[in-house]
C-alpha cells in the first residue's frame, strides 16, 4: 500500500493582473489571499500607489472575480522576483465576500 499526500487545497488557475501599461499573469501558488487585498509574486518591480485590476476565475465557481486595487508595497530585488501587496478598492458586496471567503478558507 502506498502513501500519498493530500491537497487540501484546491487549485486555481493562473490570475491575470494589469494596470499601468503591464499585463502580468501570475501562478495561483504564489498569491496570498487577504480579506481586504491579496500578496503576489511577480519578477518586476511595481511602483507604490500604482492602480491595477485584478481577474481571477474559482474553478468550481466559473465566475470571475474582478477587482481593481493599488500597490501598497513591493519588496525584494532582480535577482530573487519581489513580493507585492495590493490593496483592494471599490469592493462589490459580493466580490467582498467572496474574497473573504477565499482568504479565510484557502489561507496559505
């Protein structure tokens, strides 16, 4: 009998971020969701307080979640990629809740 790990997870396709003249699409394992933003990887430099759009797509939901935001921080260097903080904007009720319900039961 063999041992396998479970995922407890589930996973996500890839998100697309964009704003500002960039178009970035991120991998769903390096993005950290928060109730009121998210945390996401990416390998260039994002300037604090730039606006950006967010589009991510719940698998099991098929809805897309669409939320505008800005940058509140962005750590890191060239060499090792940078961790970048959005904080969301603007909110719908329902994209609200949704979010909320992805960061307290997908926390990573």
């Amino acid at each position: 009998m063999s041992a396998s790990k479970a995922n407890p997870t589930p996973s996500f396709g890839p998100f697309l971020v964009q704003g500002s003249g960039r178009r970035l699409t991120i991998a769903s394992e390096f993005v950290r969701f928060h109730k009121n933003g998210i945390e996401f990887r990416s390998p260039d430099a994002l300037d604090a307080w730039t606006e950006m759009t967010v589009e991510l797509v719940v698998p099991w939901d098929e809805q897309r979640i669409q939320a505008h935001g800005v940058i509140v921080a962005c750590q890191g260097s060239r060499h090792a990629g940078y961790v970048v903080s959005m904080l969301f904007t603007n909110l719908s009720a329902q994209s609200a809740a949704r979010l909320h319900s992805l960061a307290t039961g997908l926390a990573m």
